[in-house]
C-alpha cells in the first residue's frame, strides 16, 4: 500500500498501568486488590501474542513503578518492537499535584525508562487523561513530540494550545497552538469503563459489559471514521489488566480481523501517526 492509498490509521494502545494505579489513585494496601494489577503480567503476554499473530504494531503507556516492578515485561513488549510512552510514575493524576510535583513525576517516569531499558519515550498519556492547567508546556519543555489525553476531536489529531484561558462570566478563550500533536482519546473507544468492575474507598465502577456490545460500540465508531473521516487515526485505549481476561482477547481478535477487512487500513504506533500529522500539517 502505498502513502495514497491509506484510508485510515489504527492506533491500538495499552496501558500498562499494573500495580499503580491501585496503590496509588486506589491507595488500596489488601494483597487481593493488589493482585489485580499483577495480572497485567498475563494480560501483556497475551496482547503480545495476539500482536505478533496478526503482525501489528502497538504503543504501551506505562507509569515508572510498573517500568521498575515488572521490567521483563517492558524488555518484551520492545523486543517486539512495540513503542512505550510515559505514564506518570504512581499514575498520579496531574490535576491533583502542585506544579513542582507535576515536574518531579514527570522527570521520575522518564528516569524510570532510563534506568531499566534505556528509551526516552517521545509521547505521554496522563493518567486518568486528566492534564493539568500546565501539563502541555510541561510536554513541550521535556521535548515530548506528542501526547494523547485530550477529546477535542474524535479522529483527527491536531495541535495542542498553551495558554487557554477560562472565563466563568465570558467566552472560552483559546490559546496559542504548539508544536505537541495530539492524538484524541474517548471514553467510548476505552475498554475500562465498558468492562471493569471495581469497590474501592475512591470510587466504583460496574463494567463488566458483554464483549458483544463493545465490539458493537468500537465497529461502529470505525466504521463511520472509515466512511466520513478522511485520513482518521483510531486510538483504542486498553488496559491487559482489563482486556487480557479471555472473553476480551477473543472479542479484541475479532474487532482487529473486521478491521483488517477494511481497503487501506494500517495499524500504526502512536509515535508514527503522530509523526504523520507532523508531515502533513503546520502549526495554526
Ligand atoms: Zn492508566
């Protein structure tokens, strides 16, 4: 397939949050919560099997705590030539820190990619896409090339702003757009809410959907990219933890075979997509 032919790209993403998210977001401390962030172990195994069987790349965001705690699974996921993206350390949520924490969380995850396999990621997804009033001029100061939390565009990426300023007795005033390409994310095309199932002292969540009705959800949503949305980009937001239990795998197989059914489809890493856009766009 050559550049012209492409109709649409796939970015499928996983976050390999892990332990991380339960200790920290959760601050959950029982072995048995705990226990569900190990399982990413299992679910990366399988993600990468399936990966390899279909002959796709795939991008994994993951904080500094799951690089340092399970560092075979990271050496795996890039020996097969995935790309890996930051993700907090703790899977702190920028919007809780003081800037100066921002910074240091930000400086931490990257020293933890450093330390155990020695990548500098180029992109960043903050945990619970929930940046902070200055979590792109942060992006932008560390030389990120993109990032991939915000939803203000479903699938077509674009430049991210500095300097956006709310108003609550006036308009929205938008800032300048930068040179930090954002690839949109949605609740919708994100397996967590659809299927996890969780009781903890900081929230709950009933998930547990029918893989029929997601698989349902996601086609849709391509199928209509795919129609209307020239050169679209795709992201799923997944989770092994979430997907990688067996009903999941087999449903996460079959959107990727209805997908590939599709003229001009490539799956793609977020870094290459965003690269893409780079190409073909300058900053307005
Ligand atoms: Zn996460």
């Amino acid at each position: 397939m050559t550049t012209d032919d492409r109709r649409a790209t796939v970015c499928l993403t996983f976050d390999f949050d892990s332990i991380s998210v339960w200790i920290g977001p959760h601050a959950a401390r029982s072995p048995s919560m705990i226990s569900r962030g190990e399982f990413d172990v299992i679910g990366v195994e399988r993600i990468l099997c399936l990966l390899d069987r279909e002959q796709i790349p795939a991008t994994f965001f993951i904080p500094g705590h799951t690089v340092e705690t399970f560092p075979d699974s990271v050496r795996a996921i890039l020996r097969a030539g995935h790309e890996v993206g930051h993700h907090g350390y703790l899977h702190e949520n920028p919007v809780t820190l003081e800037p100066a924490e921002e910074r240091r969380v930000l400086e931490r995850g990257l020293e933890s990619f450093e330390k155990v396999v020695q990548v500098r990621p180029t992109g960043y997804r903050s945990p619970a896409w929930d940046n902070s009033e200055q979590t792109i001029d942060l992006l932008l100061e560390y030389g990120f090339a993109y990032e991939s939390s915000l939803m203000g565009d479903d699938f077509t990426p674009y430049w991210c702003r500095s300097g956006d300023q709310l108003d609550l007795d006036g308009p929205y005033r938008f800032g300048t757009p930068v040179d930090l390409v954002e690839l949109p994310v949605s609740w919708i095309l994100d397996d967590h809410p659809h299927f996890e199932f969780y009781r903890s002292s900081r929230g709950r969540a009933d998930g547990l959907s029918a893989p029929s009705k997601v698989k349902e959800i996601w086609l849709g949503e391509f199928a209509f990219m795919h129609r209307d949305v020239p050169d679209g980009v795709f992201t799923l937001t997944m989770h092994p933890q979430v997907i990688g239990h067996g009903h999941r795998m087999l449903m996460l197989e079959e959107v990727v075979t209805a997908i590939k059914a599709y003229e001009g489809v490539v799956f793609s890493t977020t870094d290459d997509a965003a690269a893409r856009f780079r190409e073909k766009n300058t900053i307005q």
